[in-house]
C-alpha cells in the first residue's frame, strides 16, 4: 500500500476474515433465529488480537444475532425481526448491521418496510442516538422496474467533536459537545430493458447540530443548519452473456465554509462504499480502505467512472475500470482534483466455492491530495508534495 506521504513509504500485510452463519429455522419457514460471527480483520504478526506466535487472542465478534417470524393471518411475506440484523435501507446511506426492529414485507407489487434502530444507548433518553426508517418499493412488473421512496428520522445526542488542533493556525481545539438531528428523503431503483440497465439514487439531508455552549458566530449561535444532497447512476450495456460496460457518476454535496453557520456537506449514516480499489472498499481486503463513505471528509465527492467486465471463461472473470475523481469543494489548498485511478480486478474459481481474487489501484494523485500530504501545513499553503498511491490486494476466499 503507497501513502501520500513525502518520503513514499510502502507496506505489506497479510489478513484472515471468516465468517460463520448459523440459522435455526421452523420445518415451515415461518420463524428464523440467525446467529452470524466473525473474525475480521485479523493481521499476520498482530499479537494484540491473536495473529502472533501461538495464536492465542480474543478476536471472535458477534455479527447478526436475530429473530424473524412471519405475522400471523397475513398471506403474503410480512415479517417482524427482532435483534441484530442487516440493514439494506440504500447503499450509499444505510446498509450495514444494527441493533433494533424491523418490519418488512413484500407483494407482487410493493416491498415495505419500517424499523427503529438504536445505535447508542444512554440512561439519559435524550442522548440516545436512535434511527427511524420506512420505505415502500413499487414494482410494476416490466423491465424489472423498481421505484423506491425513502425517509429517515436520525438523532445524535451527546456527541462532543474530535478534532485534535486547528489545521489553519495548529492550535490546539477544545472538544466541543453537541447534539445532531438527520432527516434524510429519498429516491432510488433501477430497471434492465433488454440489454441495457440503470440504477438512480437521489438523497437530500436536513437538520441541525446543536452545541451546548454558543461557539459559531463569535460566541453568539449554538446551531448549525444542514442542508446536503447526493445523486447517483449507474448505467450499463450487457453487449454479449461475457461482456458488460458500467458508467457510474455520483456527487456528494460538500461544505464550502467551515466558519458560516450552514452544513452543506452530505453526511450518510453507516455504508460500506464500492467504486475503487485506492480510496473505497473495493478490494480483497476491505477493511484497510481511506473510507467507507462515498466522500472524503466534509468536502463531498464527484466520480466518474467506466468499467468493463469479461467472464474470460466460466471460471476466470476480469474488469478493468478508469476513475476521474474530484471533491465537490475545494480542499484547503484551493483544488478539487483527487486524481486519475485506474483498476484491475480478476477472479478464478479453483475448485467449487473456492477463488483466487485480485484487485490492483493505481491513483495518479491530482492537486487536491497535496492538501492532505505529510508535508501540507498552514506555512506553504497546504500545499505538500502528495505521492501517486497504489494498492494490490489479492486472496483466496471460501464460501459454501
């Protein structure tokens, strides 16, 4: 893994992520139980979870832990699930693990569904920090056509800032306690009409971070207004059952002034983004990734991307991608531009259930990476000498 450090330091590291679902189920599927644990992200050579010599640590984590059942006099799939569980709200919001209840169903015409979930709890109420969610995805039955229609109600109390020091002046910065309420509206789906497919997502954010103490404006407003948006599309051609190209574009609102009383920049709730090996989670080894969110800081995010695939044989699958990225406001040293990446990724089934990954990042790193350089303080502008970045990860991977 390159860094964008000055003096371009490597690093190389082996992992180990396991996975075991157990699911108990009545003989007629009308009640599941799921307990899903994980090992993850164990190192070579960490002796604090158990990746030294001998091996022994504690690294084993619980991943889901639930139980569904299907809502009595209903004849369609209605179900209720109760505990740790998957979330699959959106991908670029919310679609990861957490702690609540759910209810879900789904006809031949509509998928619902509505939860809470508790992400923080507190014995003071009003610092819990608690979602609340409902979607209904209308199907009408041609072209695969789904349309989605989403709302989230997030809040956050009890929060306090992390930053370390300013960046402009290097001053050391108070913590600051604040409380933060999330409304999200959306829209998402897709279709495939013959050979040709698409999927849309459009998001916009509201709401308000609220400090205990008056510190924006001089001293004299305790309350930042959000107002953020983010826009995503995939579109694609199947040209033969072997060959698919992808055009993906996306845009994540970002903030312009740190120092006004607004927050521009959007701000998903907990995802684990694709779209490049460098800087997302599109790797072997997915964990080790700059974020998991489709932005970079509060500065929003702009992507252009092409991929094509090639299922070279029934067993060995290749794509090769080309990324224009930016920041959708400039970074401190005034550029948007992240870079140039371009990707590889190759695929091979050894034996049934067992392959060989590959996923190979090469990021030509564009003026706006010299802000977040090793060598970018206040004195030269934020202006360091950022270093191309390049990653190679590749595994093998089990699943049965």
């Amino acid at each position: 893994v390159g860094n964008t450090d000055k003096d371009n330091k490597d690093a190389e590291f082996g992992e180990t992520k396991a996975r075991l679902w157990v699911t108990a189920s009545s003989d007629d599927g009308k009640v599941n139980a799921v307990w899903a644990v994980e090992v993850g992200a164990l190192k070579y050579g960490d002796t604090t979870r158990g990746g030294g010599l001998s091996g022994d640590g504690i690294n084993t984590e619980t991943r889901w832990l639930y139980v569904d059942f299907q809502m009595p006099m209903v004849a369609h799939e209605s179900r209720l699930r109760v505990g740790l569980q998957p979330i699959g709200l959106n991908r670029w919001l919310w679609e990861e693990t957490a702690m609540g209840v759910r209810y879900f169903g789904s006809t031949s015409l509509l998928d619902y569904e509505a939860a809470w979930m508790r992400a923080e709890n507190f014995l003071d109420e009003s610092n819990n920090d608690d979602g609340y969610f409902a979607k209904a995805t209308w199907k009408p039955g041609f072209a695969d056509l789904k349309l989605g229609l989403f709302g989230v109600y997030y809040t956050q109390g009890n929060d306090a800032t992390d930053a370390a020091f300013d960046l402009t002046t290097g001053a050391q910065a108070a913590s600051l306690e604040y409380n933060q309420t999330d409304y999200f509206v959306g829209l998402d789906g897709g279709l495939n009409a013959g050979a040709f497919f698409a999927v849309w997502d459009l998001i916009y954010q509201t709401g308000e971070v609220e400090f205990d103490d008056p510190v924006l404006n001089g001293g004299t407003d305790d309350t930042l207004d959000r107002s953020a948006y983010f826009l995503h599309t995939d579109l694609g051609l199947r040209f033969t059952k072997d060959w698919k190209g992808t055009f993906t574009w996306w845009y994540a609102s970002g903030d312009d002034d740190p120092d006004d009383t607004d927050v521009d920049n959007f701000d998903n709730i907990d995802t684990d983004v694709l779209g490049s090996v460098v800087l997302f989670e599109e790797q072997v080894t997915d964990d080790n990734s700059w974020t998991d969110a489709p932005y970079l800081l509060d500065k929003g995010f702009q992507m252009y991307r092409v991929r094509l695939d090639w299922q070279m044989t029934p067993k060995l699958g290749t794509a090769v991608a080309a990324n224009y990225m930016l920041l959708a406001e400039d970074a401190l040293n005034g550029d948007k531009d992240i870079g140039y990446e371009l990707d590889f990724y190759s695929t091979y089934e050894i034996w049934k259930g067992l392959t060989w990954n590959v996923a190979l990042g090469y990021l030509v790193a564009g003026d706006a990476l010299d802000a977040y350089a090793g060598d970018a303080e206040a004195a030269n502008g934020f202006n360091g000498d950022a270093d191309d970045i390049y990653r190679l990860t590749t595994g093998i991977r089990y699943k049965f």
